[in-house]
C-alpha cells in the first residue's frame, strides 16, 4: 500500500469518526453533560470502526452500489 493510499484512507477514518462523535455527543446531549461525552466516544469509536470495514472491504460495496444502479 503506497503512503497517499494510506492517507486517504487515514482521513477518511478521520472524517467517519469526527461525524460519528458529533452524532453521539448530540443525542447524549439531550440527556446530560455525561451521557454527551459518553455518547462522542462510542460516536467516534463506531465511526471509525464503520470507515475501516467499509473501505477495507474491497469491491464488496461497489458490487452492491452496482446491483442497485441497474434496478
């Protein structure tokens, strides 16, 4: 894997966990100050965990984008 390939894919992580802390945070904040720090961890972690296994899934993905682009 070459280092620009490894860069984006590190960004990418990036993004997918910063939306996913901001979603989290949101909705533990309409319970508290605690529940909104909880909620931008876990946010985060399963960010990041949904960039990894959807990038590192090859052309699963792109298979299913192309089945449903011919419906």
């Amino acid at each position: 894997m070459d280092t620009k390939s490894r860069l984006k894919r590190a960004l990418l992580r990036a993004r997918y966990a910063a939306v996913g802390a901001a979603v989290g945070a949101a909705l533990g904040g309409l319970f508290g100050r605690s529940p909104a720090s909880t909620g931008g961890a876990t946010g985060a972690l399963l960010g990041a965990v949904v960039a990894e296994k959807r990038f590192s899934a090859g052309g699963w993905f792109e298979e299913v984008r192309g089945d449903e682009d011919e419906a």
